[in-house]
C-alpha cells in the first residue's frame, strides 16, 4: 500500500498534466500538499523564467487577507533590504528549499522579514521556500507558513525534502496552465495571443479571434479551410506525446511569421469530460515575450551587448564569480561592467538594480494575465 506522502506525489503529478487554469491548479496542489505538510499559510508566487521576478502571487489561509500595502512591504522586504535569505537564493540552497528555522540556526529575529514582517502581522512561526523549477527554469517559488496555532511550529528535514521532491510537478502543472487558461477566453484584439482549439488529430475545433491573423502570419490557410502550417502540427504532435508520458515538457517554440517577426507557439493537452470526450488541445501563437526586460533598459540606459548580459545574470540572482564563468569574463571584469551599468541606472548595487526592475517592470503589471512565456501576456 502506497504510504501517504507517496499518494500525495502521485496525485500532484497527475494534477500536473490536467490542464486546470493557473489559481485552480495552484489551490488545488495546495490543498493536496497541505495533508503531507500541515501549513498555516501559503504564497504561491509565479516568476518570470527569463529574471525569475514575481509576476503573480496566489494566497491561502491567513495570508488571504493581505492589502496592496502590505504587498509592496513584501517586495521592499525581498528585493532592497539585505535578509539571510531570500527566494532568488533558493536555488543555492540543498533541493532548492530552506526554512528561516534553518537559515537563522533557530534565531529568528537576524531575519529582518520575519522580524519586522511576518511575525508581527501574521504570528508566523517558521516558514519554508522551495524554488519551483522545470528543465532549468524557475516558474514560480512556494512559501509555506506555521504559526504559533500549528501542532508543530517549524518544519522539519523530512518534510523539506519532501516539498522539494514534488516542486517539478508542480512547476510542469504552472506552465502547462499557463498556455491551457487562454483556451476558453474571450475573443480578444487583434494583436493579442491566437488561441486554438484542435483535437487529437489535428482538426481545428474553434479558435478566437486573434488566432486567424497569427496562422495566416505563419503561411497557413484560412482556419478551418485547411491543415494548420507544419510548424504548428508539429507543436501539437509534440504536446499529443507529452500527454502520453513520452516528453517531459510541453512543447513550446519560437518561430519567424512571413514579415520576419518572432512568435511562439505552444500547445498542451486540455482536460475532457464525459466517457466520449476525445483528447483536445490547446494551441497557443502569440508574439515572442520579451525574454528579459533588457530591452526598455537598453533604451532608457544606453546598455551595451555586453552590459546587458550581465544584468540578465544579475536579475536571475547569478553571483559575480558564476557571471565571470558564464561570459567567459574574468570577475574583475564583470565588477567593471557592473560598475558602469550601476552608473548608466541610477542604482548603487545588485539588490537596487533588480529592485527597480521589479517595481518598474513587473509591479504595475502584477495582476494582469501571465502568458506562456512566463511573462505578462
């Protein structure tokens, strides 16, 4: 007989591939984890891949009833003031998860968010963070929380290792729902994402407005007058095998429309009801998100090629010495063009930089709709 927590695996991994919109998926992985792991309280964060900054933040228990405020003291918090730990750490960290219990060695108060934040608004005892990652890349990070009303206060080792076993299920479900949530929108403008609808074989079953201009863009025919551009076929035949287990991922790629613009495409498998339901898809063409924000940086600032790989590095947390190996750049030099970036943005460090990214880039967006790309859609 499979033990709990193996049940639990299993029903996130199945959760994973079913499709559901990113707040059902999230609440209902959440309400599975919590019978393996007791919580409090829970913020599910997805980021960005590209920076792995915070594009939406989904709350649970007590943490529901945080105010806009209190949100911006949580950015505050995480991305200007120096703390033992925060959420780009993680992926330094053993299983990419840790706890403040952990990080503090039990002395709670040398972390300045639990001391001047959680523990005085929300009574919050010990909290753990795990980095939601797939295939190298980082969907969303998941903050769990016990307060002083809990059985037990902090978490322990096991239940660490745990929650860091199961963070690639859950990234796989955040990814898959972000592609699967536009299937059933509205029809939206023009210039927004085409969304597709086809079944197991291919045949185009309802589409929204946008999608008929992305096809034509691709070289395709008028929809439902003819087989979708090769391309895109291929996409859904990639998503047909990651349904059946075959790929660990679902399919997602970039492609030139005739004028010579970059779009992406994606598909993955929509959930069916009924006995006769035949597996659907969801076909996603939209215009390639910005992979980083580098380019209004680059406009604003003057930023050289160079310059800009380094503040892509930066955003994602990257240290000097790992920036210097990645470029091929000694980490005096990385200092030197750290230096000039700092100068070129009005910013005094790394943490000020990413700060002003984030509030001036992914701030004002936070509540909007997260495409495919892992990006304000």
């Amino acid at each position: 007989m499979a033990s709990p927590t193996e049940r639990t695996r299993a029903q996130l991994d199945a959760l994973s591939t079913t499709g559901l919109d990113t707040p059902t998926f999230v609440a209902a992985s959440l309400e599975v984890l919590h019978r393996a792991v007791p919580f409090a309280a829970a913020c599910f964060a997805t980021t960005d891949p590209a920076t792995r900054l915070v594009t939406s933040a989904l709350k649970t228990g007590t943490m529901t009833t945080v105010t806009p405020e209190q949100d911006e003291r949580w950015a505050f918090h995480e991305y200007v003031v120096e703390d033992v730990y925060d959420y780009l750490d993680l992926l330094d960290r053993p299983g990419g998860v840790t706890t403040t219990h952990r990080e503090t060695a039990g002395d709670l108060v040398r972390c300045n968010r639990y001391e001047n934040f959680f523990h005085p608004l929300w009574d919050v005892t010990d909290e753990l963070r795990t980095a939601v990652t797939a295939d190298g890349s980082m969907w969303a990070f998941l903050a769990l929380f016990r307060d002083t009303g809990d059985r037990a206060t902090t978490f322990n080792a096991a239940e660490m290792e745990f929650v860091s076993t199961v963070s690639t299920s859950l990234a796989r479900g955040v990814r898959a729902s972000l592609v699967t949530s536009l299937a059933g929108a509205a029809p939206v403008e023009e210039a927004g994402p085409g969304v597709i609808v086809v079944t197991d074989r291919g045949d185009v079953l309802s589409a929204n407005a946008a999608a008929v201009r992305r096809i034509a863009e691709l070289g395709g025919p008028e929809l439902g007058r003819g087989a979708l551009p090769m391309p895109v076929q291929s996409v859904v035949g990639a998503a047909r095998r990651f349904a059946q287990g075959q790929l660990d991922w679902a399919p997602r790629v970039r492609m030139r429309t005739a004028d010579g613009r970059w779009v992406v495409v994606s598909a993955s498998p929509l959930t069916s009801f009924g006995q006769a339901a035949a597996p659907t898809f969801a076909v996603t063409v939209e215009d390639a998100g910005r992979a980083d924000v580098l380019p209004l940086l680059v406009e604003a600032f003057g930023l050289t090629p160079r310059e800009q790989d380094v503040v892509r590095l930066v955003l994602r947390g990257v240290s000097t010495a790992e920036i210097a190996t990645t470029l091929h750049l000694s980490a005096y030099t990385v200092q030197d063009h750290l230096k000039v970036v700092f100068d070129k943005v009005g910013v005094r460090s790394r943490r000020e930089l990413t700060a002003r990214v984030f509030a001036e880039e992914y701030a004002p967006q936070l509540g909007q709709a997260v495409g495919a790309s892992g990006f304000f859609a």
